[in-house]
C-alpha cells in the first residue's frame, strides 16, 4: 500500500458524459500527478499539481480538467466522455516539485478503471 | 515535443541471466529518468532513477546507464529471478528544478523471467 488512495475503483458510464475522479496523496506529498492508461497509447502524463498550483502539463485533452485544493487531495474532470477515454487513470504524489535535483520519487495509487460504454 | 523509444517490446530470459532494456529519447532538454516496474494488475513502481548529471547508477541488482550524447539509457538487471517479470517502462522528464516535471514514457518491455 502506497498511501496513496483513489476513488471510484471502478467506474461506467456513457459516451457524453462527465465523470471526477478523486486522488488523496500520501501524508505530507504536495505533488499530485495524474495518469492515463491504456492498451494503445501505453502511460500517459496528464498534469501535475504542486500545493494547489499547476505545475506541468502533458497531454490532457481540453475535456479533461483536474484541480487540487487546500486539503491537497486532487480531482481529475473527464468531461464530453467518448469510447477512446476508456482506461486505467492513476494518480500519483510525491513530497517535492521534482527535478533533476531533488528526491523525486512517485508513489503511485492503485488507479482508477474508468469503462465508457 | 518528446518521444521515447523503448526496446524491447518483450523480453524473455533464463532465471540468473542478465536483462537489458534501452531506449532513447528526442528532446535534449530531458534531464530526469526513472524506470518503472508495474505488474499485472498493480500500480507501477519506481525501481531507479538516474539524473542527467551522471552516467551511471547501480542498487543492487539494477543499473541504469545513461549516454546524453546519444540520448540513451538503459535498464540492466543481473541474476534475473522469477519475481521480476513484468512491464518496465521508462521514461523521461524535463523541467525545472524544484519546480514541475513533464514525463513521457516509453511503451513498455514485457520481462518474464522462465524458472
């Protein structure tokens, strides 16, 4: 157990429609990321989070949105839902921004199985 | 922007053999690669990282290289056993110290490990 914990474990939903997913990083961590994956595009980078301000982005799609609030747990917003969107979203935390110079460790949660029917 | 090659797709070894995986990035600026380990059906998990700064990084019976010339790096597990097989993928990561990180991964190298 990585102290990292998701919720829903499993969702199902339809085309068009908008789902959260939620992320509360490990004690301490101010870094969230977030991840797709899934069969055909391998694990994806989504966004990071550092202490409620967005730090990087990869390739999230306009639909998607995430935020982190005070409390530091994450949200991601996956909206406008199509079939492709089908996929396992892990998020991930860590104690520092990152970078080449510091202790950069990522502790993953045990994902997210989003099924868009 | 970034792409990450890894090689191989799948990898298959004898138990106590050696196990290479390498790949190779585009972008010059990537200065952080770390190594995942995920198997099936769990969350992945970091196994060694390496920054741009140095060329080698050993822990125990894992090793990255990196060649910033060429822009590659490389996994190597030694004395292989059952208990590593699964997907390994790396990555790369470029942004400021302290600051963000964006990552790219590699598409992944099945490893099974045959007793």
């Amino acid at each position: 157990d990585s102290g990292v914990t998701q919720t829903p474990k499993h969702l199902i939903t339809a085309t068009g429609q908008r789902v959260t997913l939620r992320c509360s990083p490990r004690s301490g961590d101010l870094s969230v990321y977030w991840y797709q994956q899934s069969l055909d595009q391998g694990l994806q980078f989504l966004i990071q989070y550092y202490n409620g301000e967005e730090r990087a982005k990869g390739n999230i799609l306009e639909r998607f949105s995430a935020q982190q609030f005070p409390d530091l747990h994450s949200e991601l917003n996956l909206s406008s839902l199509e079939l492709g969107d089908s996929a396992l979203y892990f998020c991930a935390s860590s104690v520092v921004a990152g970078g080449p110079g510091g202790y950069n460790e990522q502790f993953f949660g045990p994902g997210t199985r989003l099924t868009v029917l | 922007g970034e792409n990450v090659e890894q090689h191989p797709s799948t990898l298959s070894v004898q138990e106590g053999d050696s196990a290479v995986i390498k790949c190779t990035y585009s972008d010059s600026a990537s200065n952080y690669f770390p190594w995942y380990k995920q198997e099936l059906g769990k969350r992945p998990q970091l196994i060694i990282d390496i920054r741009s700064n140095v060329g080698e990084k050993k822990d125990q019976r894992i090793a990255v290289t990196l060649n910033k010339t060429a822009k590659h790096f490389s996994l190597h597990i030694t004395e292989t056993q059952p208990e590593d097989s699964a997907v390994y993928f790396c990555a790369a990561s470029s942004g400021e110290d302290n600051y963000g990180q964006n990552f790219v991964f590699g598409p992944g190298t099945r490893l099974s490990v045959l007793p």
